[in-house]
C-alpha cells in the first residue's frame, strides 16, 4: 500500500485548533464513535529529524509522500505558465516531495504531477491554507520609488540575469547526495520575521518581502547552511553584493547586501564553510544578510529549514 493511500485525517485541517479539528471530523451530527475520535484526532507528532517544517501556506512549504519505487520519481509543479521540477528526497521505500509554495498562492486545491513508471502521470493534491502576512505603509522620498531610465534598464537586466540563476536545477548537489534539508544559520543575529511583510510604498505595492533578516555588523561572516555550490556572484542595484548557493534539485539560497565575497561561481562548499561577509550593499538601511531560501523556483520562509 503506498503512504498516500491513507489520508491522515488530523492533516487536513492543518491550522484549526486541536478542538475544532475534532469538531469538524465528528460533522455536526457527531456520529464517529469516541474511541475512533480519540484516535484521529490526536496531533501527528513532527518527526524531529525531518526538515523543512510542513507548512502548507502560500511562502510554506508542503511535504508530499510519493510511496515507494525504484528510481527517484520526477514531480514538477505548474508555476505561473512553466512546469517546474520539484525536489523529492528519499530512497527505494518512500520518496517525499518538497514544495516550495509561492507566496502569491491562492488558498485551496493544489497539486503536483509525478511520472509513473508506465510513462504517464499522476497527481499528488494538497491543500493551501490561508495566511495573512502583516502590511506595513511606508513614506518615502519619490527618488527612492521611481528609477531613473538608467537604473530601471540596469534593474531590468539583472532581473532577467536572476531569472537564468533562479531556473538552475541539478540533479545531485555539488557534495553528493541531498541527505538532510536541516539548515544551519547562516550567521549568528537577531533573526527578522519579517518573511512575507507586504510593503506599500507611497501606496504603491512592492513585492512582499521574500527572505530573512539578520541583523550583524559589516564584515561578520556567513558560512554555509548546506553543502553546495557557488551559482552566482555579484553586485546589484537593489539587492548589492550577492551570492547565490546551490544544494541540489532546485534548493538554492541567496544571500544580499554583502560588504564581501570571497567565492568565484563554481566553488563548492562544505556546511558551515564561510565564504562571505555581512555589509551594507544596495538599497539597504543599515548592515544586515537578507537570507532568501528558494524551492522550485520560489522564495519560502527561511525560518522552515533552521532550528528555532
Ligand atoms: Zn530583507
């Protein structure tokens, strides 16, 4: 019987209350016998060795069983007009899909497509659970909000640059095979959670913001959260000095505004390797690592992958 064969029933209501979880499985007429309630609706205890965090919102993250089979299944999700590849980690007996969930997610039925073994495809449904990310309404000087032709035509190619880094998806990372998805922190600081702040400038929307703050002083070192291999180096108008790391099958991370890099694209790096330093680069306020943690080409919660 494969793991998806059996829909745990204490899952599909991932963000009400214990209580109301058990309201809603006893429907209004109540009619589950106790002993069946009792053992439904106890909690799924986290498995404490498995990482990411599930968390099926929009910038979460959904954890998916694919059952067993011989070779690691290709799962892609719809993402915008693309097909996207997923990233599966596993082995023989279970395989599980790790979905990157984009911010801009509309709450409900979701799904990934996985190929079976007799060429064709099935689908694997999950569902996202609203969130409301705070909204903050800034003030500011016109300049900062409206570019120059020059700096709207620099901003325009590095953002078609990014997009290039952003599709990168390797098989096997750079140290060998995907193993654990646990992150060590980049850098030690006081962590933002700010993930998914909606910010309106001048009441013009932004893009939400996508990553993790740490505060640190300039020239603070960031090491390596996984093994992986340098993607990306370089200084750009919002986001400064900037290194992207890929760790294998589309988990790539980024980290911006840095006062030094110290990697050339195509260094491979071991966990907890240093490799550049916190500053104040791009359009920043103060020394800070902007920390972006990216699945199949979306920008998720950092705060998933890293002990609290
Ligand atoms: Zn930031």
């Amino acid at each position: 019987m494969s793991a998806t064969a059996v829909p745990a029933p204490a899952l599909r209501h991932p963000t009400l209350p214990l209580f109301t979880r058990r309201a809603a499985l006893l429907g209004v007429g109540g009619l589950l016998a106790l002993p069946a309630l009792g053992r439904d609706a106890k909690p799924q205890p986290a498995a404490p060795t498995v990482w990411p965090h599930a968390l099926a919102v929009p910038g979460g993250v959904a954890r998916l069983s694919l059952g067993p089979a011989a070779t690691r299944p290709v799962a892609q999700a719809r993402q915008g007009h693309a097909d996207v590849p997923v990233l599966v980690v596993g082995d023989a007996i279970a395989w599980t899909a790790v979905v990157g969930i984009p911010l801009s997610a509309m709450p409900g039925d979701a799904h990934i497509t996985v190929a079976t073994a007799d060429g064709g495809t099935r689908q694997v449904a999950y569902t996202v659970a609203p969130k409301q990310y705070k909204e903050q309404h800034l003030k500011v000087s016109p300049r900062t909000v409206d570019l120059s032709p020059q700096d709207q035509a620099r901003f325009e190619r590095e953002r078609d640059h990014q997009a290039q880094v952003m599709a990168t998806f390797s098989e096997q990372p750079a140290g060998g095979a995907l193993q654990s998805l646990r992150m060590q922190v980049p850098v030690p600081g006081r962590r933002s959670s700010s993930f998914g702040l909606r910010r309106v400038f001048n009441g013009q929307p932004r893009n939400p913001h996508s990553g993790m703050d740490i505060a640190a002083a300039t020239g603070t070192p960031i090491v390596a959260p996984l093994p992986g291999k340098v993607i990306d180096v370089g200084d750009y108008f919002f986001n400064g000095g900037t290194v992207w790391l890929d760790h294998g099958q589309g988990l790539l991370t980024m980290y911006c505004h840095l006062s030094s890099m110290d990697v050339r694209v195509g260094d491979v790096l071991r966990a907890g390797e240093a490799f550049c330093k916190v500053g104040a680069t791009g359009r920043v306020t103060g020394p800070h690592l902007h920390w972006g943690v990216m699945l199949n080409r979306t920008m998720v919660d950092p705060a998933l992958f890293v002990p609290a």
